[in-house]
C-alpha cells in the first residue's frame, strides 16, 4: 500500500521532516517526506497497510504532536518507486 500525507500546522522550521526519517528507520517502509510551499508537509510511505498504520501513529508519539494541527491521509495503490526513505524538499 502507498499512504499520502500532508500535516499542517507549525511543521517546518522545528526538524519535523527530520524526525519523521528517523521514525521510519524503526519501521519497514520506504518513502520521502517534503515541505511544500504552502507551510504544509507531505509525506509519501509504501509498505504493508499494517506497518504503514503503525509508522502514521508513532509519528506523533515522537514528540511530533504539539506541531500539528491537521493530518489529512489517503490510502492509494504502492509504485514501488521508492528505495529508501529520503528527505527530498
């Protein structure tokens, strides 16, 4: 499965994507996370749907909480285009 994510809030400017790499090393996903231009952060994972929902909760259990104000999720098919988890912008 492929989970798309964008968090808003105060998510840029307090090592957000950072953590987030960090937490997907303790997990079996790959993906890439950015900021975009409109303040928000968006986040691509590929793995399997029960591992992807572990690694979406723990995001917040990593201190991460207190920045977000919004997470807005989608569920979509996996490409496979993704060999790691990088943070691409």
């Amino acid at each position: 499965m492929r989970l798309h994510v964008f968090y808003e809030g105060r998510v840029q400017g307090v090592g957000f994507r950072w953590l987030v790499k960090q937490t997907a090393m303790g997990f079996d996903v790959t993906g890439s996370i950015r900021n975009m231009s409109d303040g928000r952060v968006e986040l691509f994972a590929e793995g399997e749907r029960s591992e992807l929902e572990a690694f979406q909760v723990a995001i917040p259990e990593a201190g991460l909480s207190r920045f977000i104000r919004l997470e807005t999720a989608e569920w979509l098919k996996k490409t496979g285009e993704f060999k790691g988890f990088e943070i691409v912008g």
